[in-house]
C-alpha cells in the first residue's frame, strides 16, 4: 500500500491510523531492504560461479551448432570440403548466385516451349 492508496482509504478513517499504516510500511521495506543487504558473500559467489558455468556451456553448445551447421554447408556447396570458413562463405555466395541464373534459365526455357506448343496447337499441327 501507497500513498496515494492510504489517501484513498475510507473517510472514516483517522489521521493517526494513517500515521500508523504510514509507519508500518515503512518499517517492512525497511526490513525488506535490509535483510536484501545481509546474503552471505559465499551464496552470491556460488550464484555467479553457477551463472558462469550455465553461460560456459551455453557458449559451447551455440559453437557446436555452428560448426554443425558449416559442416554441412560444406557438403552441399561443390568443393566446399577443401574450403576454410571465409571462402566457403565466398563460394555459397557465387554458388547461390549460379543457381539463380540456372533458374531464370529454365524458366525462360519453359516458356519458350510453352509459347512453341501453344502456336502449335493454334496453327492445328
């Protein structure tokens, strides 16, 4: 409870017995404080010593992912085996664009076809 909350308490309610509400929650977060400040240096040096190792092996886990997954973007990408990190990531880039221009390919071959089958079919033959 507030101030604003005790000024809102029923008008029956004296002056002293918001005095009294005033200094009773003041005490209680003064105790709250306080008891906050007394934790044992040895709990907060297991707590951090905890968080460490939770952060630790977090790190190692997000670094085996990685390498999983660069593992298998050498296994798709041609040659990508023989290749370090930096040039893998260079010849994805080259590779994915060789791939594109293989699909405007296709596609413009498709409807090339298509058109060819259409005045075919036009033309009655």
């Amino acid at each position: 409870m507030d101030k604003s909350q005790i000024q809102t308490l029923k008008p029956t309610t004296t002056s002293r017995q918001k005095t009294l509400i005033l200094n009773a929650l003041h005490k209680s977060s003064h105790l709250r404080r306080r008891s906050r400040r007394r934790v044992p240096t040895t709990r907060i040096a297991e707590k951090i010593h905890r968080n460490d190792a939770v952060y630790a092996s977090e790190e190692a886990d997000e670094k085996e992912a990685v390498e999983r997954k660069i593992r298998a973007l050498q296994s798709i990408v041609p040659g990508g085996e023989s290749l370090g990190v930096d040039k893998l990531f260079e010849q994805t880039a080259e590779y994915i664009m060789n791939l594109q221009h293989q699909v405007k390919a296709m596609r413009a071959l498709s409807s090339f076809f298509e058109s060819l089958e259409k005045e075919k079919s036009e033309c009655g033959g």
